[in-house]
C-alpha cells in the first residue's frame, strides 16, 4: 500500500450538517475502494488562486490514507461525480530519506 494525500475543495455555500455529509461522503468514497484512512484536516474557508465555477471561496479538507494504486483512479472518478466538490486532487506522498 502506498500514502496518498486528497486535497479536496468543497463549494463555499454548504454550511452545517449539509458540509458534513458532503465530507462523509468524500470519505465514503475512499473507504469504498478499501483504504485506509490516517488522517483528516479541516482547512476552512479559504479564497481560491482563481474563480472555480463562479466561487471565488472554497470549503479546503485535506485527507491522508494508504491504498493500491489502481484504487486511485476510481477515487478521483467518485470525486468528479460528486456535484459539491468544486476540485479535487490525488498526490503519492514519497517518505525523504534522510542521510
């Protein structure tokens, strides 16, 4: 299994338990193709570098899990399905050596 961080913006205009679902069903869909989560970081509201869709805001989650990478792929399709992320993107994390 590999370490993989998702940064994933939500749309700025969820709030209260709608914004948890939403986040519950990011998570849902890593857990679907059977990672493991490690870690979960809620950034905020934050502006965006540049307007997505008409937002110039964006509810920020980061998520660090281990999986296969053929999971990968179908993780980043159940986040293009999901109509409240605005963006989302999969990084490998590679561990430094230290020498």
């Amino acid at each position: 299994m590999r370490e993989y961080e998702a940064m994933v913006i939500l749309k700025p205009e969820l709030q209260g338990d709608v914004l948890k679902v939403s986040f519950n069903e990011i998570l849902d869909i890593i857990k679907k193709y059977r990672c493991d989560i490690e870690n979960v970081n809620e950034w905020g509201r934050r502006p965006l570098a540049y307007n997505i869709a008409k937002n110039i805001e964006g509810t920020y989650f980061l998520v660090k899990f281990k999986g296969e990478p053929e999971s990968i792929s179908e993780i980043n399709r159940g986040f293009s399905l999901n109509e409240n992320i605005l963006r989302a993107m999969v990084t490998v994390q590679h561990k430094e050596k230290v020498t």
